[in-house]
C-alpha cells in the first residue's frame, strides 16, 4: 500500500466517521505531526520495539497482539507475565 493509498483511506474512513476532513488532511502534512511520529518511532526503535501492535507495561514490552483479557490481568496483577503466557488465547472461562 502507497503513502497514497493510505491518505485515501484514512479520507474515507474520516469522511464515514463525520470527522473534520480538512483538518485530518492539514494534520497529516504537518510538520509537527511529523515531528512526533519521528520521535516516538525513535523510541520505540531505542526500546527495541520494530512492529506494532507493542505494548509496554512499567519495564515489560509485550510484542504483538495480545488478548484483552490477558492485557487486563497483567494490568490487574501489576507484575510481569511471561511473554508467552501473555500471547496464549485468553481462557474463555474466566
């Protein structure tokens, strides 16, 4: 997907959300914008995080996407969990 392909998704996807359009387009030829993003993809390289989703809990970097289950309850616990358990299908039980 182009960087073309992509402003004319997030237009339509916008536009569909009764969003301010014009502004979304301002925003993203922003400097600043650009700014940001540049800063916070340094960070993330710097933590050595290279793909999202990634999530960072206090000192634990969970990679990938996560069960919203298991993202609660290592909130909840407020302790690490290993990575697999984190990764594993959440138990529909609980």
């Amino acid at each position: 997907m182009t960087a073309s392909d992509m402003s004319m998704a997030a237009t339509r996807l916008a536009e569909r959300s009764n969003l301010d359009v014009d502004r979304l387009k301002e925003d993203m030829e922003s400097e600043d914008v650009a700014a940001q993003i540049a800063s916070t993809l340094e960070l993330g390289r710097s933590l050595g995080i290279s793909g999202n989703p990634s999530f960072v809990l206090g000192d634990t970097i969970i990679p990938g996407a996560v069960p919203v289950a298991n993202l609660a309850a290592l909130v909840d616990a407020g302790k690490r969990v290993p990575v697999k358990a984190l990764t594993e299908p959440a138990d529909p039980g609980r």
